[in-house]
C-alpha cells in the first residue's frame, strides 16, 4: 500500500499560475523571519452518519481485497498488543504527531496499539530520504510492507512472497517508510494512512467521501468513519484467518452494537468505481505524464463518470480534476468546471471538505477579478472546515486568500492580521520557508493592487 503523490499536484498550482516576475506579497519584504510553526490539538472527528448496510459492503470491500482489484483469501490482523517504533532523522513534529495518532486509535478504535524503541517492534516507522522511497516506488510518497523492518531488508524480499500481501495469513511485523525531507503535514499524512492499512484494510475506495481510505486523498488524517472501520476490525469476534464468508457473518452484529444508530439508516447502496476511471485519475493528477496525456486522461475519467450516471463526489472530483488541468490553458473553462465540481459535491453527504477545496479555487479567481467581498465570503465558510478536518496547508491558503481579499476591500489592518496568522499554518503545511513565501508571493500576485503596483 502507498499514499500516492496526488497531494502535491493538488495544491501546487492551488490558485491561478502567476507569472515569477510578479512582485512578492508586504509579508516577504516586512520581514525576512516567519513566525512559529502551529500545530493542530485537539482532534474534532465527525459522528458517522451512514447505515450499517452500507458499511458492512464498504468493510468487506475494504478488509477482503487490495488497490490492485485482486480479491483476499482470508481476513488478516495484528493480535494482541501492537508495538510502533520511530527510527530515523525526522521532523521534530513527527514524534508528537504520532503520539497524538497512538492515542486517537487507543480511545476511538481500541487498539491496543503503544510506542517502543525495542528493536523487535511490530510495526517500524522508517523515516527516509523521499528520494530512497521513489527508487522502490517512483510514484509513491510513502508505503507499508509486510515482513520487514528496514528498507534495505525490503530490497532483499521485494518481488518475493514474503512482502505479497496476497500472501500472508497473519500481521506481526511490517515496515512503514515515511519521507523525512517532505512538510511536517505530508510526513503526518503518511503516518495516519499508513498506520491505519498497516493495522487494517489493505484497500481504497474511492466511493468513500470521508475517509483517508481514498486515493483521492482529500483526507489527510483518520476521520471519525476511519476509527469506526478500524473499531470493527479489531472486535474480538474477527481473527486472523477467517474466510470472506466468516466475516461477512460477524459483521451485521459487530456493527448493531458498534454504530446502533446506523441500524435504522437507509442503505445508499453508491457504485462500484471501475478501474478504468481510476486509472484515469491517478493519470490525470500523478506524476509522470504529460499535458496531453493528463487532459486526454481527464476527458476519459469524465466520460466513464457520465456513462456511471455519478451524482456523488467522485462525478465532482472528476470535474474537479479536469478544473486544474485546464487552468494554466482556459481559465474559464477551468472556472466552470471547478463550478460543477461544487455542484456534485453539494449533493454528496459528508462532501463538505472536497467543497472547501473547491472554494480556494473560486476565491483566486473572486481576488483576480476584483471581487474581494466574494473571496471573503468562499474563504469565511471553508476555514473552519479546513481546520476541523487537520489540513494546514489548505487552512494557510484559504488564510491567505482572505487577507489578500480583505486588503482589496480596504481592510488592510484586518488582512495584515489574517495574514500573519496564515503563516504559521503554511509553515507546518508547506514545510520551507521559502515554499511559504513562494505561496505567499503566488496568492498576492492575484490581489488587482499587487499587479497594479507591479505595472508602474
């Protein structure tokens, strides 16, 4: 299992392209220090709201098959108590952010799952080079493997059965490697993934609007469906080495007693996602493939979405991707697809992160029109979305849009403010300073003022 490399493309480029010789934003020329890193708290995971019907097909579909479509013999999992060491040169907010992941799957999963730094740990967290990772996976920002405690024993095993997930009937020890020259958030988005398919289901679905068991990665940190999920497979009812047909028995009373109220819900029943639309998405946003063949990619995801007849957040995400292919190209044409994209994430419960997404885009282009109170509006009903759901990076862009925004409607005091607590965010989003001030220099260029200074 990897996290794929689709957050990079999703938030580089997060606003309209800009132009390097653009001037930079006050913030840079103010000062040349940027304020302390923020970190996020307490944890505000959602209630799930979704029938057990639909959660004992989404469980099976998540614990008894892989990414790659193959189906799994039996069920697997750690038994007893789970140990988890850290080893490597990281970030300094690596070790906290695990902490803080360890103690969510405690008390919202019960996991038996604590830290060690024994040798002879279940699970090993690797923090290596991103470099190192992409030799093993070029496409991967990080991965999970079984077996294994150490990338160099990886090498040895890789391309044998014993780090086939296919293969194994039991979970004692597995590897994790993380990069350790990425943001504070990537390197946290990769534990929460990670983690969470090292523990549990070794698939992603992408018909899941609120999980981080999604290649569209919309999620970076386990959302309250996610521990739910993660409760079931650890009830003492399941075991290593139940069939498809064992666990498909147990489930109906796992889940009446775990979720009583998703009992009395009606069953949604949403569509298989064919593997030709996902492939076409991993092409149209990975990395690797040319402009012709992302928009070519797009056009297919799209036309197998109209051909599902999708009125769910996967139909939006299509729209969504093919928005940001055509950006640096057709603006307009990105804008209206960024506006059905919205429109397909309305109607999707549990859709409101992928919305926010959406309203950084339409917030740009509010700035570049010179319509501050329109990107003050997008910008005031997705921060705290941003911020509920974990996400830095998007918070600081959506911060930084508003100040921009709140300086072209005159309110510079009030932007100056915004953006000073943007920064903070950006820097445990983005990592580097001078990627945040590369963000801060891509949004002003957006601010009318900005240009308008730039032209004299």
């Amino acid at each position: 299992m990897r996290r794929f490399l689709l957050p990079l493309y999703l938030f580089l480029g997060a606003c309209m392209p800009v132009s390097q010789t653009e001037p930079a934003t006050r913030a840079v020329f103010v000062d040349s220090s940027l304020p302390a890193m923020k970190v996020f708290s307490v944890p505000r995971p959602q209630p799930v709201r979704t029938s057990n019907a639909d959660l004992a097909r989404d469980f099976m579909d998540l614990a008894m098959g892989l990414e790659s479509g193959r189906d799994l013999e039996v069920f697997t999992r750690f038994e007893g108590p789970i140990s988890v060491r850290l080893v490597g040169s990281v970030h300094p907010t690596v070790p906290s952010d695990l902490d803080r992941l360890l103690h969510r799957l405690r008390t919202e999963a019960g996991i038996n799952i604590f830290s060690t730094v024994a040798p002879d740990a279940n699970i090993t967290i690797n923090a290596v080079s991103r470099a190192e990772i992409q030799r093993v996976l070029p496409q991967a920002a990080c991965f999970v493997v079984p077996n294994v405690s150490t990338l160099s024993e990886y090498r040895q095993a890789r391309r044998t059965n014993r780090v086939n997930w296919g293969k194994i009937t039991n979970r004692t020890r597995l590897a994790i490697f993380l990069p350790n020259d990425s943001s504070p958030q990537e390197a946290r988005d990769c534990l929460h993934e990670e983690l969470a398919q090292a523990l549990g289901p070794l698939n992603d679905l992408y018909r899941l609007p609120d999980s981080v068991f999604n290649d569209d990665n919309v999620h970076t940190v386990l959302t309250g469906y996610d521990m739910l999920i993660l409760r079931a497979y650890y009830d003492p009812v399941l075991h290593n080495g139940m069939s498809r047909n064992d666990v498909a028995s147990r489930l109906p009373g796992i889940l009446a007693r775990l979720n009583p109220e998703g009992e009395a819900l009606p069953a949604v029943r949403a569509a298989r996602t064919p593997r030709p639309w996902i492939d076409a998405i991993q092409t149209a946003l990975g990395p690797g493939a040319s402009p012709i063949a992302r928009r070519a990619a797009a056009t297919e995801a799209m036309s197998i979405a109209s051909a599902m007849g999708w009125q769910d957040h996967r139909r939006g995400f299509t729209h969504y991707a093919m928005g940001r292919i055509l950006q640096s190209t057709d603006p307009d044409a990105a804008r209206a697809q960024f506006l059905q994209a919205d429109t397909y994430f309305a109607r999707t419960p549990n859709a409101e992160l992928h919305r926010a997404y959406v309203a950084s885009q339409l917030a740009a282009y509010a700035l570049t029109e010179n319509n501050p109170e329109a990107a003050i509006h997008l910008t005031g009903i997705s921060i705290d979305l941003a911020a509920r759901h974990e996400n830095a990076a998007l918070l600081a862009t959506l911060l930084m849009l508003r100040a921009e925004a709140l300086d072209l409607a005159g309110r510079v005091s009030a932007g100056a403010d915004v953006r000073l607590d943007s920064l903070g965010w950006a820097r445990y989003g983005f990592g580097s300073d001078w990627s945040v001030r590369a963000k801060l220099r891509e949004i002003a260029s957006l601010n009318p003022l900005t240009r308008a200074r730039g032209s004299l």
